[in-house]
C-alpha cells in the first residue's frame, strides 16, 4: 500500500477547506442578495395613535381591479410594511386617517425607511431619503398648476405648461446636484416629468371643446414614438398620456365620433405600427375596453371582430383577461337584458326585496338611467350635486327616469347618505344591490369602477353599458335625443 507524502495531504486537506469555505461564503452572499430584495417600511414612532391608516400604492394601472400593493394598515394592525422589490420603482404613499398629501416616493431593492405625519405632509428617514422626500419638497416650492384661461387661449395654455415643466425639471437639477441620488432616480423623475407635462396639455376635461384649432400645431414636439418604450411600468402618467394621445389625434382626424368604428381602427392600426411590447399591448387592450365602455349596443359584433383579431396578439394575462371577459359579456347581449339579470335582488330604501324586472316595470316607458354608485364615493357625490339641475330638466323634458343602484356593503351609511342627499334629486328609486345577488348585475353592466352609468331605452333595450356622465354636454344630449328618435 502506497502511502501519500504528508505534504500532499496537507494540501489536499486545505483545498478541502477553502473549498467549504468559498461554497459557504457563495451560499451567504445568495442569502443576502435575496435579503436585500426585502424592503422595510415602518412608522418612526412605534404604537404612534395619530396615523390610522395608510395606503402603500404601486402606481402602475390596472383595468378591473384597484393596483394597491397593500391596500391599508389600521391601528389594529401594525403600520409597518415589508415586502420584496426586484428593481427601483415609484410607489405612492398617504395616510388615510387623518388625511395627508399623496406623494411618490423612489424605493430600492434593500431599502428600510420609516415616515412621520406632520401637519398633513409625511417625512421619510433611511438610506435613501432623498428618493423619499424628493416629492414632498417640489410640493412645498408651491408652483401653480396651469389652469386653462379662456381669454388668453389654448397657445397660451400649452406655453404655461411648458413653463411648469421647465421649473420642475430646473428644481431636480439642483436636487440632484445638492443630494446623494441615483442616476436611475434622476432619469425616473425626468420621466414622470416628461409626461406629466403631456397629460396635462392633452388633457380634454381641462380644454374646452374646439379649443384645438390646429391640431398638427398644438402637437409639435409630441409622437406616438414617445411611447415607444417599455421601462414605464411605474409612471402613471406615462399610461395616463398615452391614451390621451391616442384620443387626440383620433379627434383630430375624426371630430366628435371618437367612439366609432373607424376612430377604434385608426388607433389600434396607430399602434399596432407604432408600439412593441408590453406598451402595445396595453395600448391596445385600452382602447378597446375604452370603446367598450362608450359603444352603443349595435357596435357589438363589429368589437367582437376587433378582439378576435387582437386577442392572440395578447401575451399578458391581465390584459387577455380584459379582453375575453368583454367578448364573454358581448356574446350575452343582443341589446336586451338577459334574464338572469332581469332576476337580480335588490333592497329599496326599507329593506325591502325587489327584483329589476319589478323595478323598471313600476316606471313604464321612459328612457332609463342606472346610476353606481356608494355612499364613501366622493366622486359620485360630486356629480350627483353639480349635475342636479341637468337631471331635473331630463326628467321634466325628455321623459328620463333616473334610478340609484348602490354597491354599499354597509346599509345604514347608505340610508344616512341618501338621506342626506335628499334635495339633489335622491329622493326616490334608491336601491341597495344585494351582496348575494350582485354578480350578474355588476357583470352585466361591467361595472369596475364608480361612479358608473348605463342608459336603456323606453322597451328596456340597452343603449349603452357604460354611458357618459349625465351632464349637459353635447355627447349625452345626442345620446337622449337619439333614443327620443328612434322611438
């Protein structure tokens, strides 16, 4: 038998050694860049009472669902959070009770923060608190936001948004010069500037119609190329400007008929040569769920086309799921209720049981108008009173019947709204949709947010699913006078 010399043992052995101690290192340098994907966010005053809530916002947009990472914390839970990040995103942050300013805030993979409520506006400490803050101190530069002035114009408009964009943009380059920030942070915040800016001089609910008389004008320095770009999953003013973009140059090109056929064709093709990638898909989900939304019940086939054609372009599951449940529900219409629907339970103002075939029966023929809505919903409220008088006149001239379908999962806070409310109109057709009963009401009508209207005509045909809010503009006006016609 042959022995080895001690020499080579010696070796062997503190190969062995380093080997075990290289793996070993590999396998806790693993663990801590996992851990490091961990982030910490904690209230700086444990057991603190003032802060209620909170809501921790991922920011990006979803179609049929709230994007909240964690919706909310209470005092009877704990108001830290923890969760894993993969990459450097914008999340928004607020305090529900009492009240503060929503702000973004840039987090990292490995960051531990805590914040503190003072006075309405809550402060970040941690390793990177000036990616925290960086909202929180624009605010308090106190810009003004641009507001359209009739008397001045839409040229006008646009040069002071311009104005207010240079200022931002002017105010990073010194953060960023003064503070310890990343070159990711900085380009990140350029971004949410970039199109900011966009969304807001496209923005149509802030410019009166015809306000835009030269479109290839007003757009200079904007393209569709500007959104071709797929590293924007956490600005939401990315998506926000992006639809208004595709809406404004369809405008353009197509006057008030936004919502046709050839309007959805002349932006899906836009996109289609235009767009890659998950923005695409996006864009194209949107714009049909968009049209979805604002159709007549007779468009029905042609937008079943337009989604087979579409539909296996789709890679993302959460937008194929869009686009099947709008095939799924339009292969169920036929411009009439479908009887299920017509079966669904609701509870009048006394707690009643009362189906909705009994519902629209009791009114006759009248055109029909379904308002969503809830007794926290402050938008709802908003149109309820600011388009009181509008509805008055509908009732009294165009033989409307205006009916109130709450999704209040607490009755009595529906009761006192309603109650309180009274003088604008909700004084009566108050109902409650039953929490067992809701499904195929809420499918039906495709109801994903509130507030939310639907129009059916004298013989309760379905006009449109998802109309435009009952307020005297030209677009619902037409809709009413098109139904009174065609009767």
């Amino acid at each position: 038998m042959i022995r080895a010399p001690k020499r080579v043992l010696t070796i062997l052995l503190v190969v062995i050694v380093i080997g075990i101690l290289v793996f070993n290192l590999k396998k806790e340098r693993s663990k801590l860049i996992e851990t490091s994907k961990q982030v910490y966010l904690f209230a700086e005053q444990p057991g603190d009472t003032l802060i209620e809530s909170v809501l921790l916002d991922e920011t990006h947009i979803e179609f049929n669902k709230q994007s909240f990472l964690l919706k909310a914390k209470n005092e009877h839970e704990n108001l830290n959070f923890s969760f894993k990040l993969e990459s450097p995103r914008l999340f928004r942050f607020a305090s529900f009770k009492p009240s503060s300013i929503a702000f973004f805030i840039y987090v990292t993979p490995g960051d531990t923060l805590s914040y503190k409520l003072d006075n309405s506006i809550i402060t970040f400490n941690g390793n990177n608190e000036a990616h925290y803050n960086f909202f929180k101190e624009l605010y308090n530069l106190n810009l003004n936001y641009p507001r359209y002035n009739e008397q001045l114009g839409i040229s006008e408009y646009k040069k002071v948004h311009e104005n207010y964009y240079k200022n931002k943009q002017q105010f990073l380059d010194q953060y960023a010069k003064n503070k310890n920030v990343s070159d990711l942070f900085y380009n990140k915040i350029k971004d949410v500037f970039k199109f900011q800016y966009i969304n807001g001089i496209l923005n149509q609910n802030s410019i009166p119609k015809g306000a835009i008389t030269n479109y290839t004008e007003y757009l200079k320095g904007i393209s569709i190329n500007d959104f071709n770009r797929n590293d924007q999953d956490d600005n939401v003013n990315f998506y926000l400007a992006l639809t208004k973009y595709l809406n404004i140059v369809s405008e353009e090109k197509f006057g008030n008929n936004t919502y046709s056929i050839e309007s959805l064709d002349f932006q899906l093709d836009l996109i289609n040569k235009n767009l890659v990638g998950n923005t695409k898909e996006y864009a194209i989900t949107k714009m049909i769920f968009e049209f979805d939304s604002h159709s007549i019940t007779k468009n029905s086939k042609n937008l079943q086309d337009k989604i087979m054609i579409y539909l296996p372009q789709i890679k993302e599951e959460k937008y194929k799921v869009v686009l099947e449940r709008i095939n799924e529900r339009l292969n169920k219409i036929n411009n009439r209720l479908a009887e299920n629907v017509y079966g669904s339970i609701l509870l009048d103002i006394d707690g009643e049981r009362i189906t909705l075939k009994d519902i629209l029966k009791n009114q006759g023929n009248t055109i029909k108008i379904i308002d969503f809505w809830a007794s926290w919903c402050a938008p709802c409220i908003k149109e309820i009173k600011s388009s009181h008088e509008f509805r008055k006149k509908l009732i009294q001239n165009k033989n409307v019947e205006f009916y109130y379908f709450s999704i209040d999962e607490n009755q009595e806070s529906w009761r006192k709204k309603v109650a309180e409310l009274q003088e604008f109109g909700m004084d009566k057709n108050q109902y409650v949709i039953s929490k067992t009963q809701s499904n195929h009401l809420i499918a039906f009508f495709n109801v994903s947010t509130i507030p939310h209207y639907a129009i059916l005509d004298y013989n309760n045909n379905v006009v449109l699913i998802n109309s435009p809010s009952p307020n005297d503009t030209l677009e619902f006006n037409d809709i009413i006078n098109k139904i009174e016609i065609s009767e």
